[in-house]
C-alpha cells in the first residue's frame, strides 16, 4: 500500500508539473493572430464566401472586432476594446 501512495503521489505531482507548462506555451502562440472564417453573410475583405483569413494581432475583422492576444474582442459601452 505505501509503494501504491508513493506511486500516485509522484503521478499527481508529474501531472501538475506538466499542466503549469501548458498555460505559458499556451500565451507564447496567442500573439500570432487571429482567424476569421468568411461566410457569404459575413464575406472576406475581397468578397470572399468561403475559407478563412489570418489576421494579425490588432488587426480589425469583417465585423469590426479587434485581434488581441489570439482572441477576437468587440467593444464596450465606453467604446473601448
């Protein structure tokens, strides 16, 4: 029973090792951009209907929401992203 507690003690604590990594290489790839699917009722900025674009970071979408850190944000009530 104590190798079995041994065991599982040093399974959970590999496993909160690992998962506190994921967040940072989660931020690292978040400041590339953003993606839009077109759609012919929200069409690319060529009239595109299908596919999709990359936008870069602080760039505006077809919809006029705003890329920041990997995310597409809209405004407020302030009109502040």
């Amino acid at each position: 029973m104590r190798r079995f507690t041994r065991a599982a003690l040093v399974a959970v604590c590999a496993a909160g090792a690992v998962l506190s990594v994921v967040p940072s290489a989660q931020a690292a790839t978040s400041g590339q951009g953003c993606r839009y699917y077109y759609t012919s009722y929200f069409p690319g900025p060529n009239g595109q209907t299908t596919g999709y674009g990359d936008y870069p970071e602080g760039a505006t979408d077809p919809e006029g929401r705003v890329c920041q850190d990997g995310w597409w944000v809209d405004q407020d009530d302030n009109g502040r992203f």
